[in-house]
C-alpha cells in the first residue's frame, strides 16, 4: 500500500490554520516501527478486506489495515492528519485523550460536522501531553468495524528507562465470522446502515448470529497470534490500548510481573502487579524485564470465557505457549485504582462544586442513560471557564460503564484522597466514583459511557463552558 502523502486534490481545508513549527508526525506499520517522519499524513477511511491472522473479513479500516497505522508524534509538537473519507457513510476521527483544540475533537453534531463520502478534513492539533492514546472513528459504531488505531505520543525528556516498546491494542471483533452465516456477513457488510443493524441485533435481540467470536490483538486472533520480539533481560514498555466496543479485559503477561507506570497516558507512581483489568477506553502502561523463553500475552475477556492472545518470545528456540496456556497471574494481584498514585504536579485544585449524573438503565433493559435522559435530548452540563468541579458518577445499573470526558485529564478520588489522572474511568455495578476536573480548555465536550452500544443508546452528556 502507497503510503504517499496526499496533500494535493480538490478538498478545501476545512481545519483553521495552525501556525507555529511542526514537528515531526510519523507512521508506522507495526509496533515500535516508526516510519516516514514528516509534515503530515494521510488518513484514509475505506472499505477493505483484511486479515486477522488465517481468517479474512470485508470490514471498514484506516488505510486499508486493522488497526489503522500508528500515528508517532512528540510532546508540544503539532499532528497533521488528512482524513479522506472513501466510505459508504459519513465519518470523523476522534483523538481519544488529547487535551485537543476543541475543533478538532471529532465529535459529530458537537465540535464538527461529520465528512461527508468523497470527502477530506485536515486535522491539525497539538499534541501537549506525552502518552498512550487512540484514534478512532465517532459515528455510531464505525469503530467497531475497525476504524481505529494507536497514537503514541512520545516525551521528548523521558524519565522512563527502557529498551524498547511494544503496542498492544485489544479489540472484541464483532463482524464475523464463526457462526455467522456468509450471508448475513455480507448483508452487514454491504449496507450502509450496518450500524442501525449491529444496533438492532445487539439490543433488540434480534438475533443472536452477531456475536464477538474473536478477541484481537493488533488485528490478530489468538488461533494466529501477534509475536513480540526481544532478548532476556530487556526492560520492555508495552503500551496496551482497549479499543473494544463491547469488553473489559484482564491482561497478564505469563511468567512476570508488571509495573504499571502510566494511565491513560499519564504517568503514576509506578505499581508493581500481576494483572490488570482495563475498560474500554482505558489505557496502561507498563514495563518489565522479559525473561527467557516465550511467553503468553493473554487479555481475558471479562465475563466471556473467552481471550485475546499474543507471544512475547526471547528465544527463538524456546517452545511457543499455545493460546490456552494457563497463566496463573491472572488470578493474583490484579491493579486497583487506588495503586495508582498521582505525581504531586498533577494535583487538581480543590473543587468548588458537585455534579452528580446518574447512570442508568431503563426498565426496556436496553436504554442507558444519563440522569435519566436519553441520546435525543442528552444531559448537558454548563460550567464556567477556570473552574475545578467534582463529578460523582453514581451507577446505578447492574452493568460496568467505563465514562470518557473528551478534551481532559481528571483526577480520579480514591476514597477521599487524590488518585490517579486519567480520561476514562471504570464505574462497576452500583458503584459510586468521582472524578475532579479543572475546566482550563473550553469547549464542547462530549461525556459517554465507552461501551459503544450504551453511548448510541443516550448514556452520553456534554460539558460545556466558552
Ligand atoms: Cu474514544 Cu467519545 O471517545
Ligand atoms: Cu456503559
């Protein structure tokens, strides 16, 4: 695939300009493998026929792959992404966690008008914080179909010793295959109202052929899995993405522990355990010093009985685990939130006040709200620019809600002192949490459940200040 950068064509930019210098901005196929650093790429938003290691599936990908390629950049620097849309449907691309001009958010109907089929937009931004964060479409559940892909955001004064780098990004593949007769196959993936259909089928119980029959790690199944390739002794970063729709994952590297040294991008003091479970959304860094052998990177589908799964080998001669291997760390020390400790400049001010917002489920069993309301008239919250508020996410549903807030970093309470910073955070079943966020980047910013299914049903508010 011609990865030329397509700046030249009839599509008026539609992005203000940003001035200032560029840094670089670069691509890569795989993980840890930079490639063409430059002024710019091209994003390209297009049906595709792709394969999850042995099996193929006709989906919706960026440039043709899942996932999409990994956008490098630097802290401070600026990214400079063309969206071309060769899709059947409208689309945008959602930078999940950068503190982004609001313009650029990618949010449809709040901060852009969607592009249309045949059309570009130039995303042009600055990356301030260094981290672990995705790129993804926000319309409907395009990102379902595989219209997402890793952005790493390197700090250029990096405090963090360590050899190399791995990404590990974690989807529930919904479009396929086992189970699901050729035929509804091609129906879902010739209309283009598929999303209304993945609605109807998952909510409405319509019918149970659509199911989540592979569990993928960088766009491969466990049966043809992604192998990582290092040496004993390296201290590895592995930067794991949940990109999923529809699942939570326990993730444990056989055969080591992990030190948690990053979530949601922002660095923590480190936090050494045995698994973590991360939500949709969410984000964690870890790093550790591989032994030798080879080793099961396995993500448990929470509730599912079922695994994403990939190789970590140091050996070339060491056997590889297969994809059931038992990995005991899975059931030891698993991370809690309140393991992760805030560094002290990145203590929020006090807040001056409380909003409480409700998570819901409607008696239907398939509507969930915010306070009650649905996505036809959404909860909006107007505050005032400069202020910190408390946000207390009380749910009251017997299902988990990883809650996203575009555009900031919160601060997670853990019992009644400061925790972690993140921009997604996990309420579990009639669990009450609160998040503190400093209003310092005003806009329109939309607040969802990342359970895509829940967010498209009205669990999805806007906070809003000018
Ligand atoms: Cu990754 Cu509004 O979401
Ligand atoms: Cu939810």
């Amino acid at each position: 695939v011609s990865r030329r950068l397509l700046f030249t064509g009839t599509f008026a930019a539609a992005a203000s300009a940003v001035t200032g210098s560029f840094s670089e901005a670069a691509v890569a196929d795989r993980p840890g493998r930079a490639r063409r650093p430059g002024r710019g790429m091209a994003l390209r938003a297009k049906p595709a026929t792709v394969s999850l290691g042995g099996r193929k599936v006709a989906t919706w990908t960026y440039d043709g792959m899942v996932p999409g390629p990994i956008i490098r950049a630097t802290a401070g620097g600026v990214v400079r992404a063309r969206l071309v849309n060769d899709l059947p449907a409208e689309t945008t691309v959602h930078w999940h966690g950068i503190r982004i001009d609001p313009r650029m958010d990618g949010a449809p109907g709040y901060t852009q008008a969607p592009t249309k089929p045949g059309r570009a937009f130039d995303y042009v931004f600055k990356v301030p914080d260094p981290g672990t964060y995705f790129y993804h479409s926000h319309v409907g559940t395009q990102l379902d179909r595989g219209l997402y892909g890793p952005l790493v955001v390197a700090d250029p004064h990096e405090p963090l010793g360590y050899d190399e780098e791995f990404v590990v990004l974690l989807d529930d593949w919904l479009d396929g295959v086992d189970g699901t007769p050729d035929d509804a196959l091609r129906r879902l993936n010739s209309t283009t109202d598929h999303d209304d259909t993945l609605r109807s089928t998952l909510l409405g119980g319509v019918s149970a052929e659509i199911r989540h029959p592979f569990h993928l790690i960088n766009g491969r199944m466990a049966e043809a899995p992604e192998v990582f390739n290092s040496r004993p002794g390296r201290v590895v970063r592995f930067r794991v993405i949940n990109a999923a729709a529809d699942t939570a994952y326990r993730v444990a590297l056989g055969g080591h522990r992990m030190t948690v040294t990053h979530a949601d991008g922002f660095p923590c003091g480190p936090a050494t355990v045995d698994a973590f479970l991360i939500g949709m959304g969410e984000r964690y860094d870890f790093v550790t010093r591989l032994g030798a052998g080879a080793f099961p990177l396995v993500a448990l589908a929470e509730g599912k009985g079922a695994r994403a799964f990939a190789i970590v080998r140091t050996t070339r001669t060491a056997r590889r685990p297969s994809r059931d291997v038992k990995v005991p760390e899975l059931e030891r020390r698993l991370l809690a939130y309140a393991d992760l400790r805030p560094r002290r400049a990145d203590a929020l001010p006090r807040p001056s006040r409380t909003v409480t917002v409700t998570l819901g489920m409607r008696p239907s069993g398939n509507e969930w709200t915010l306070n009650d309301r649905l996505a036809a008239d959404p909860l909006r919250v107007r505050v005032e620019k400069g202020e910190t508020i408390r946000i207390v996410m009380d749910n009251t549903s017997p299902m988990w809600h990883p809650m996203h807030l575009h555009g900031h970093t919160f601060q997670v309470r853990v019992g009644d002192r400061r925790g972690p910073r993140k921009d997604t955070v996990n309420i579990k079943p009639r669990e009450r949490l609160s998040v503190d966020v400093e209003c310092d980047n005003p806009g329109e910013w939309m607040f969802h459940c990342h359970n895509l299914y829940h967010q498209e049903q009205g669990m999805m508010g806007v906070l809003g200040y000018g």
